[in-house]
C-alpha cells in the first residue's frame, strides 16, 4: 500500500499552454492565434506527451507550432488507441 493517494489527470488549458511554452520557446517556437486553438482543441494531453515532442525535436524533427502540434495530437492518440488493453501478466 502507499502512504499517499494521488490521483494524476490531464492538464487543463492553461496548462497545455504553459507546457507548450516552457517546452518550446527556447527553439524560437510561438502560437498563431490558430495555432493556439488547435492546441486547446487536442483532448487528454499529459506533461509526458510535451517531454517525448521535446526528445522527438532534439534529434531533428520540425520547430515549428503546426508540426509540433500535429506530434502532440498523435501522441493523445496513440494513448487513446491502446486505452481499455490489459499486459498479459500485470492484471494478475
């Protein structure tokens, strides 16, 4: 048993923004008024999901907002597509 209970969610809005500034401002990225809403339109966004897009970027990917958007929605929906799947051996 643990000695805490914590329970660990999505980040809200305000959050996606923050991370998203955080994360990528230090490569010269900025949101288009556009850009900022397609961010706030992806669903079920974790701080992992920011920190791979990071990793993806240091080795050579895109440095702009659209494309890193574009990785962090594929990343909501790759969590989204293995949702409900059991670890044969953890359910145990």
């Amino acid at each position: 048993r643990f000695a805490f209970k914590v329970r660990f969610s999505y980040l809200k809005p305000e959050g996606q923004l923050a991370l998203f500034e955080r994360y990528f401002a230090s490569f010269g990225v900025t949101l288009s008024p556009e850009d900022r809403e397609r961010l706030l339109g992806v669903r079920d966004l974790a701080p992992g999901d920011f920190k791979v897009v990071l990793q993806q970027l240091a080795y050579g990917g895109v440095r702009d907002a659209a494309a890193l958007i574009g990785a962090l929605e594929a990343e909501a929906r790759s969590r989204a597509d293995r949702a409900g799947r059991v670890v044969k051996g953890l359910s145990d």
